[in-house]
C-alpha cells in the first residue's frame, strides 16, 4: 500500500495490491484501486486496464456470489449502487442490480431499469440476458404485450430457447 501511494502509476503493483484486499475480502478498496486502473488510457497502459476490468469482474461475481448465498438481495442491490456511483457505465453493475431486483420479485424496479442496463451491456450475450430478465418481469405484471417484445430482443447466449419457447406461449 506504501508502495503504491508512493507511486500510483506503477499499474503492476496497483494490480496485486487490489487483489490482496479483495481476496482479504476487503472489496472496497480493492474495487476502488482496480477501478484506478481499469480508467487508466494510452497505449502503456493497455494491458493492465484489461487485466484490471478482468478482475472487477471476477470479484465482483465472488462478492455477489458470497451475497446470493446469504440471500442478501439488498445487499446486492447496495454493492451495485456503489460500483454505480463510481461508474454510471458500468455494465456489470447493471446487470447484477437488476437480477437482485427480479429476486426479490420487484418487477416494477426491473422494468424501470431494464432498457438502460441493456443499453449498456458490451455485447449481445450480455444484452440478450437483460432482457431475458426483463420479459420475465413484465411476464410476471401480466403485460404480455411488452414481454413479448424483450423476448424477442433475446438473441444470443443460454436464455434463447426459453424465450422463443415464452414468446410463443405469450403469443397464444
């Protein structure tokens, strides 16, 4: 920690020293010094921003994990608000936010929030399951119409064959 205060550039110690917190499952300040690199722009530091977001998201995916197991829906929701504040991009937050909504049944939460995590997804994949989550909350209001339509949006990755199979059902 000395180290890097003394030299906050140096990404290759900012890297370990923001997995150590996190594997010491001090989550703040590690999120926080990987956030650092993660922002980091120029060619120099390339590598270490990817190798950084590569670890946000696999703590991130831990914490909510140790959170899913606790049933901690709030603090999910909490967690994502924070990375939210830091990082109103964040994709990742996004997503996790929403699925904790969809947890705690508060359909009306998923659908207030669910074009704008979408829209902020990277690839496909990730999009086709926010509005996987989304079809699934307006299915839950009974508004089928609308369902349907973020169904449809489901292109890519696991959820693709469960929504065609839902949007055929809605569609009956």
């Amino acid at each position: 920690a000395k180290g890097y205060a003394a030299d906050p550039k140096n990404t290759h110690m900012a890297l370990w020293l923001g997995t150590c917190y996190c594997e010491l499952k001090d989550y703040d300040k590690g999120m926080e010094i990987l956030e650092k690199v993660a922002g980091m722009q120029g060619p120099k530091f390339e590598a270490d921003a990817a190798e950084a977001n590569r670890l946000l998201t696999l703590y991130t995916n831990n914490r909510v994990a140790e959170l899913q197991t606790a049933n901690d829906q709030d603090g999910i929701i909490a967690m994502a608000d924070k990375m939210l504040e830091q990082n109103p991009a964040n994709a990742l937050a996004q997503k996790i936010r929403l699925q904790a909504y969809l947890t705690k049944k508060d359909y009306a939460k998923v659908i207030e929030l669910g074009e704008a995590a979408a829209a902020a997804q990277p690839d496909e994949t990730e999009k086709s399951d926010v509005y996987f989550i989304l079809g699934a909350a307006y299915n839950a209001k009974e508004m089928k119409p609308q369902a349907i339509e973020a169904l449809k949006k489901v292109t890519a990755g696991d959820n693709v064959a469960a929504a065609q199979k839902s949007v055929a059902e809605l569609s009956k």
